[in-house]
C-alpha cells in the first residue's frame, strides 16, 4: 500500500488513480490487475474503472506480449514540458548539432528518468552514415555508459536511489558493491570511452553536462562508429564534447539541475 498523506479535502477516486499510477511505478516491472490490487489492498472491481481510464488517457499501458500493466511515457512527457525541461533542450540542441557536424557522428542528449537513460535529443552528425538512436529510446541506467556517468556525478542520496530503480529493471543485474566503485571511476575520470555494449564497431564516448556543485543534469553521448583505413582518434572527440558539456551548462540557468522524475 503506498504512503498517503492526509488532507482536509477528500477525492476517493483521484487518490485512487494515484495509488495505481505510484505502485506500478515502485513496482518498476508489469504487474497484473491482480497484483496490482493486492498491492492496493483492494478488490479487482474496485480498480477496474480506474485502470481502464488510465490506460484509455496514455498514463498506464499493457505489456505487448500480455495482459499486464505498466507506466507509459506520457508522464515523462509531462515532465518534458516543464520549463526546466523545454530550456535544457533549447539550450543543449543547438551546441549537441554543432559539435555532432564537427565531429561527424552521431550524438544524443540523454537523461535519466526512474531507472532508465531516455534519449531527449538524437542529431546525426550530417555525415553520409552514422549510428543514431531513436528519440525516447529506454535502457536501465546501469546497463548504458551513459547510465554510468549520470549516476557518477549525483550526491550520494540520489546516486542510490538511482542505482535502486535501475537495478530492479534489469534481469542479470550487476553487484552492487561492483557497480559503485565503477561509478567512483567514472566520475574520478570524468567521461567515458568504451566499446559499444551491443554494436561492433562502435565506441560510446560520453560526457556530463554538470551545473551547482558538480551535479549531471544530463549528459551527451556519441557513437563513434569506426571505419577502414582511418585511425579515429576518440581522445580528441572526447576533449571537443566535454567543451560542449561545459558550454551546455553555462547556459543554463542554475536552478535548472532537477530532472524529469528524478527530484532530491
């Protein structure tokens, strides 16, 4: 049963649709009606209403592959639309499309949002092939390079608490004493130049956009795709993007560092 705080008005059914909305989002993972009531303390019945308009307004999906249900994008997309969020992306797009041209790959603006990396900003470099993620594309934070950095450059109590909803995502999840002090070398090396996790042939080369104390409000990421007869030098591109980074950051404005969903 999630946490209520009392009020003076009340609003059954509202409540009630935050109750689901707060639960399948603790849960992290697809949680069937069932599950969800018991969850709720509540009979199917009494939820069943609440569940069909939730998903009927975006805010609640079922699972391709099943009857189960789970959080959409919609309320990220909410978050997205804060004027915090819309002057990231007016300040970080035009400096992350620059630098992509430059350097001739592709480049992505990326924060995270309860768990998970979520692609905001996707440019292609303008060169006659690169190797673009899609705008929205999801990965839990501790299975992406960019995952890592935004994680490194958090205060502890949310670096924790970002480490806790990413791990609940994942399948094989890393141990968790590992994965700090992974976290402690990022953050003394201050980006990332690693092989693709997935993608042969592509080098992920990643940097924060770090505001206040040294806090990653996001991060750009570039998939350095390499090819024959040309040495790519990704030591250079690094030093390119964490200018980029740093002249991202000085635009904004210094209340901005709270992301979509991830408050202190």
């Amino acid at each position: 049963m999630t946490g209520k705080t009392v009020t003076s008005y009340a609003a059954p059914a509202l409540e009630k649709g935050l109750d689901i909305l707060e639960v399948l989002a603790a849960e992290g993972a697809p949680m069937s009606t069932r599950a969800l009531a018991e969850a709720l303390g509540r009979s199917k019945g009494e939820i069943f209403r609440m569940v069909h308009v939730l998903v009927a307004r975006g805010y609640v999906e079922r699972e391709p592959a099943g009857d189960r249900l789970m959080l959409s994008n919609r309320l990220f997309s909410l978050g997205m639309k804060t004027a915090r969020a819309r002057e990231l992306v007016a300040v970080a797009t035009p400096v992350v499309e620059r630098f992509a041209g430059e350097v001739q790959q592709a480049a992505h603006l990326v924060v995270a949002h309860r768990g998970e990396t979520v692609i905001i900003v996707a440019c292609s470099g303008g060169a006659d092939m690169n190797f673009s993620l899609k705008l929205g594309y999801r990965r839990p934070l501790a299975d992406a390079h960019s995952g890592l950095i935004l994680m490194s450059f958090q205060p502890p109590h949310l670096r924790e608490r970002m480490i806790a909803e990413s791990l609940v995502l994942m399948r094989d999840p890393p141990d968790r004493a590992s994965l700090a002090a992974e976290l402690d070398a990022v953050r003394a090396e201050g980006g990332i130049i690693r092989e693709s996790r997935d993608i042969v042939g592509i080098t992920d080369i990643v940097c924060p956009i770090l505001v206040g104390e040294g806090r990653a409000v996001a991060c750009v990421t570039v998939a350095a795709v390499a090819r024959r007869g040309a040495v790519p030098n990704h030591g250079a591109i690094l030093a390119r993007l964490k200018a980029a980074c740093a002249e991202i950051a000085a635009g904004l404005d210094p209340a901005t560092p709270v992301l979509p969903g991830e408050e202190p």
